[in-house]
C-alpha cells in the first residue's frame, strides 16, 4: 500500500507532463493517458473500507474489485480495467493541481440485476450491470473535498466515456462506454 507523500510522489510522476495537467490539451493527446504513467495511485473509500493502491503492484486491482463490489448484493464483480486507470488518472491530476491527496468514495460500482431495479432512476441497461463476459464499466463515486464538477471537468476531458453530473446528490458517475456527458 502507498502512503500519502508515496501517493503524491506518484501522482506529480505521473502528470509530469503538461498535456496530463491542462483539460484542453489532454483531448489531443494520445487515447487512455493513464497507461502512460509509472504508477496507477489510488485513494478510495466505501463504506467502512479504506484503501491506498497501486494498481501496477500485485493484488491490488482485486482489492479495487472488492471495493467496487454490489454491496447489496455481496457480490464481486469485474471492472472494466480502463475504468480503474481512468478513475486513478482523475485522483492523481487532482492531486497534483491541490498538492494533497483526496479520497474518493465509491457509492457504486457493480449492479445485479436485482440491486439496479432496486435504484430509483437507474437505466435498466446500466453500465454498472455486467455484460456477456461479466464486465462491468461504471462507477458513482465523489469527494468529500473537491466538488464533482472539477472531477467531472477531468474525466470530460479525457473522452474515454460518459460522465453524469449530479451536483444537487452530491456524486458523479464515470464509464467506459461510448463518449458523452448529461446532469448539472
């Protein structure tokens, strides 16, 4: 696991570059910016659970998997790994442009069947349900420190999927399907 100055340390490697800091240049630079960097830091939360990873380091990208999991349903699930590079290339610019490590709190990853009829409002073709080879490509998550449009603004930025803005429930949601963004 990394510590806080690891993390940092990573994250201002990782976004050395001017076309990782700078929104406006990351859309012309090369697709999926995340397989660039050295190490792929994360800081997250769900629940009661509290992890620091690296998900280049063995055995950490299952503990991403746990943490994502259909708490409902206590059942784990395969993310989408461009999903967890994407979502680890958002905390490390974040990082990097306040100079201090924020958690973000996963409120939702994988869906069954059952847990995603159970939500209000959810599409009932999701993208946090599996598909055919049990990959599933969502996650709600927020910060209780940076506002989910400055995230948002980032994973827009990075046109690897579609980004829900839900400022006024305090959370956003981040896939991997096909480019587009909704909500305020």
């Amino acid at each position: 696991m990394l510590n806080r100055r690891d993390f940092l340390k990573a994250a201002l490697l990782a976004t050395a570059t001017p076309s990782l800091i700078m929104p406006e240049d990351i859309q012309a630079s090369s697709p999926k910016p995340w397989l660039n960097m050295t190490s792929m830091p994360l800081y997250l939360k769900r629940g009661k659970d509290v992890a620091r990873l690296d998900l280049r380091e063995v055995g950490h990208f299952s503990t991403f998997r746990y943490l994502t999991r259909d708490v409902k349903a206590n059942t784990i699930g395969y993310p989408d790994p461009d999903l967890a590079g994407l979502v680890s290339w958002i905390q490390a610019v974040v990082a990097t442009r306040r100079g201090v490590l924020e958690p973000f709190v996963i409120t939702s990853g994988l869906r069954t069947k059952a847990t995603n009829r159970a939500i209000e409002g959810a599409a009932q073709n999701s993208m946090h349900l599996p598909d055919e080879r049990g990959v599933f490509r969502a996650i709600d998550l927020y910060s209780p420190k940076v506002s989910p449009s400055e995230i948002a603004e980032l994973a827009k930025a990075a046109r690897e999927g579609g980004v829900g803005l839900y400022s006024s429930r305090g959370f956003l949601h981040i896939d991997t399907g096909r480019v587009r963004a909704w909500g305020k």
